[in-house]
C-alpha cells in the first residue's frame, strides 16, 4: 500500500548494549560506571548511561507481589557502544559484559 512503513532504520550513531542485571546488583550499579565487554571476539568499553527497574514503575511493583522473581523483576541497564567499531551489529548479538562493581 503507498504510504505504509515497511522498514525502520535506527541510528547507526546512537548504539547500545543492553544486559539485564538481578535486582540485588541495583546497589552495585550507578549510571557513569566503566564497563568492558566482547562482542565478537572484540574488546570494547563504554558506560552506564541507562537503568530501569520495574520495581520504579508502581504497576510493576504490584504484579510482582506473589513472589515471583522472574525476568519481569530484572534491571535492564543500558551501556555505550562506540559507533566505529567497525563490527556489523544486528539486534541481538550476543556480547560478554564485564561492570566494576563498586
């Protein structure tokens, strides 16, 4: 159909590296903190510039209250990802994320 969207393209400049954390490692975690990680057999470096927990969001909190500690109650933290790293990255390349805890 004319005018219908049939790709998105993201930013090439704007990349990062998603991980998900348990949420007992929140305290050990600031947004600024050094990382290092692999992806591909290539060492890389970038920070924390993102973290989102659930537990934040007040509808979040309550679907957790039966007890369940499942992906649901994970902290997803956001980490830089140089733009030249000459790596063809597509979502969901793996990567090996190394954070000095404090």
């Amino acid at each position: 159909k004319a005018g219908q969207t049939v790709i998105n393209i993201g930013d090439s400049g704007n990349l990062w590296l998603e991980a998900h954390i348990k949420p007992e490692q929140k305290t050990k975690v600031s947004l600024g903190q050094f990382a290092s990680y692999t992806i591909e057999t290539r060492k890389l470096q970038g920070t924390v510039f993102d973290i989102k927990d659930p537990a934040d969001n007040q509808e979040a909190s309550n679907a957790n209250t039966e007890g369940t500690a499942d992906e649901d109650s994970r902290i997803t933290l956001k980490v830089s990802l140089p733009s030249n790293t000459g790596l063809t990255l597509k979502p969901g390349t793996k990567a090996v994320l190394q954070l000095t805890v404090k």
